[in-house]
C-alpha cells in the first residue's frame, strides 16, 4: 500500500461518519446514544453537528496534506487515547449504544492504516 493510498483511506472514516454527524445530528443522536441520555434538542442538534464538521476538517486534512513518516507516527499515536473514550462510555459508563462500535472499528482501521503509512514510507520519508 502507498502512503498516499494509506493517508486517503484514513480520511475517509472523518469524512462519512463526520458527514453524517453533520448532516444527520438527530439521527447520530439517537442510534448512537442510550435513550436516558437523548436531549433530542436543537442544542445537541447544534454540538453534534459541530463534532461533525471538525471531523469533516479533519478529514479534509487528512486527505490533502502531504504526510510524512513522522505524521503517520503521531497521527496513529494521537488516536490511541479514543480507544480509551470508546471503551469507558460504552462499557463502563454506559453513554453510548452498540452503534458506537462504528467508532472503535474507524479508529481501529485508522491506526492498521497509519502503521502502513509508516512502514510504506521508509526511513527518509
């Protein structure tokens, strides 16, 4: 795999769950959140829209930088502290529904992808 075909790939999760929390809060809202804690409100409406397009930023840079060995490094490294989110608000403070194992498989592929990257890019890269 390329780094560049890595790096795009890692864009993508960003973009459609990002897209999706954007375009469709109250649908996010609802799969992804245990009823006791729905709002089901403009103002989580608004937050999780906003979530949305920082992913979608996210994402964006993702696709259009020029990562290096190093960026492939720390961008795997950063995502490592979401695992920990996912697993406690999931199963040890249950905030969260099943769907929210979309995420934990995102950044699972994420980090497979950023050790590709890492490797694909050589010790110069």
């Amino acid at each position: 795999m390329s780094p560049l075909l890595a790096q795009r790939l890692i864009a993508a999760p960003f973009l459609i769950l990002g897209g999706w929390c954007l375009f469709f809060p109250a649908m996010v809202e609802q799969l992804s959140l245990r009823p006791e804690y729905r709002h089901e409100s403009m103002t989580s409406a608004i937050l999780i829209g906003c979530f949305g397009a920082q992913a979608v930023l996210a994402g964006l840079f993702a696709a259009f930088s020029r990562f290096t060995r190093a960026t492939f490094l720390v961008f795997g490294i950063a995502l490592l502290p979401f695992f920990g989110f996912n697993y406690w608000f999931l199963f040890v403070v249950p905030v969260f529904s099943e769907w929210m194992l979309l995420d934990f498989a995102a950044n699972l592929a994420m980090v497979a992808l950023c050790f590709a990257g890492y490797r694909a890019s050589g010790p110069g890269g």
